[in-house]
C-alpha cells in the first residue's frame, strides 16, 4: 500500500453564497422585491481560502463549532457541491460519503428495498447485496425492523442502517458527518471501534464529530472557525488546542 498516495487534493477552496439582507418570509414576497429590484444581497463566506490534501490511509477529523463550514468542506472534498473558487481532485472511484440522516433513501421503502437501492447506488449487483445483507442487518441491530418502511424509524435506526451499508461496500475513503452523534452510546461505541478495525486496514476516513473519541481513532485533525483553517496537524495538539479555546473563549 502506497501511504503517500495523495486521495483527495483541495487548494484554496472558497465557497461564497449570496444571503438576501432583509428577513423574506415567504416566496411571494421575495418574487414581488425581485421584480421590483428591491432583494438587496450580502455576500457570506462558509469557507475562504482552505486547501487540504488527504493521503491513502490517513484518518482525519474536521473540528468546529456549528456554523463554522464543516459540513461544507465535507461535501466540497465529495464533489457533492462544487466551490465558488479553488479546485478538488478525488484520486479515487470509491467513495461513501455518510453526510445526512436519510440521504439516498426511500424513506417509503422498507430496509431491505433500501439495502438493494443503495447497494444499487454504489455499484452493486443484486447477488453482491444478497452476500451482504447478513452482514448489514447483524451490524444494524435491525432484524425487526427490515420490512418496516423507513417512515417509521427513528433518526438512530437511520444512522445504523446508514452506517452499516456503508462499512460493507469495503470503500477507499469513508466520509461521516457527525451522523454517528444520534442513537445510543452502545451502538456509537460499535461504529467508531468498527471504524478503528478499517483504519487498521488501510482504509481512509474523515469525520466530523465533537466528541473526544476521535482522539482514539484519528491521528491528524484540521480545525475549521469562521469558514477558514485554524489549525492541520497531530490530533493531540489540534483538538486540546481547540477545548482550550472553547473553555477560555480566546479569540484568534
């Protein structure tokens, strides 16, 4: 396995959206002060000026407080969103992003339907999924649950499920947007210590996570405030770096 292998390059990603500068509280209203030339903008920036290069086998945490352009840069390094300005190259055609509770699913569908539709979606055969449906309903702790429709689960069978799709199509890189924040601590302790067994084989991931659990699993962390990068480096120093910002509210 080549280590250095450069997986996901990114250089000066900005991503820039046009915010109305007055509170619209409905279409018609924002149509009528189009129309009229009254809709004035502002400009807001979720990120400015972030480059960030992910190698084969790295695991990396993203770190910040809500709002500051974590889940942004996730779906920028996906190619989920293209930036306003930068570029990103992903070195690899396998890829699962897990970015949000129900993304890809048929919430109209009941769990088996949806572990064929989002094997389908990753390039599965049907004889592939049915090799990997043992696997997927033991992880999920979801054996009552599979004929029921995924109108009815809560947000934690959604994460597992989720999870638990993801972790059997054997992915080169592994991306979770703190989906792995709801449900159960016994079941979270199951996802990250799955999550440290495919670090141990190799496998790339980035997550998001607030927790201190990820000083377990990752060994490098980028901390992310006000859409720019505060820090890149060892987890140890960027994440007690980051609570001890947030204990003493220091600003940068």
């Amino acid at each position: 396995m080549d280590d250095n292998k450069v997986l996901i390059d990114a250089n000066n990603v900005t991503m820039r959206f046009k915010l109305p500068n007055q509170k619209i509280s409905n279409l018609k209203e924002m149509f009528v002060k189009f129309i009229k030339r009254k809709l004035k903008y502002r400009d807001f920036y979720a990120l400015k000026d972030v480059s960030v290069k992910i190698s084969k086998g790295e695991s990396l945490a993203i770190i910040g407080r809500n709002g500051s352009g974590k889940s942004t840069l996730l779906k920028i390094l996906t190619q989920i969103v293209k930036p306003t300005s930068g570029s990103v190259k992903v070195y690899s055609s396998n890829i699962v992003p897990l970015l949000q509770l129900g993304a890809g699913f048929d919430m109209n569908s009941t769990g088996y339907q949806n572990v064929y539709l989002n094997g389908a979606i990753l390039g599965f055969s049907k004889k592939e999924i049915d090799q990997k449906m043992e696997e997927i309903v033991n992880f999920a702790e979801l054996h009552d649950f599979m004929n029921v429709e995924l109108k009815n689960y809560s947000q934690g069978m959604l994460a597992r499920l989720g999870f638990a799709i993801a972790i059997s199509c054997n992915p080169e890189i592994l991306i979770i947007d703190e989906i792995l924040a709801v449900g159960d601590t016994a079941f979270q302790k199951k996802c990250y210590e799955k999550l440290k067994e495919l670090k141990d084989k190799g496998i790339t991931f980035i997550i998001v996570s607030h927790s201190e659990v990820v000083k377990e699993m990752c060994t490098r962390a980028i901390w992310i405030k006000d859409g720019q990068k505060v820090m890149d480096g060892d987890i140890n120093a960027v994440y007690d770096a980051y609570i001890d910002f947030l204990s003493t509210g220091n600003s940068l």
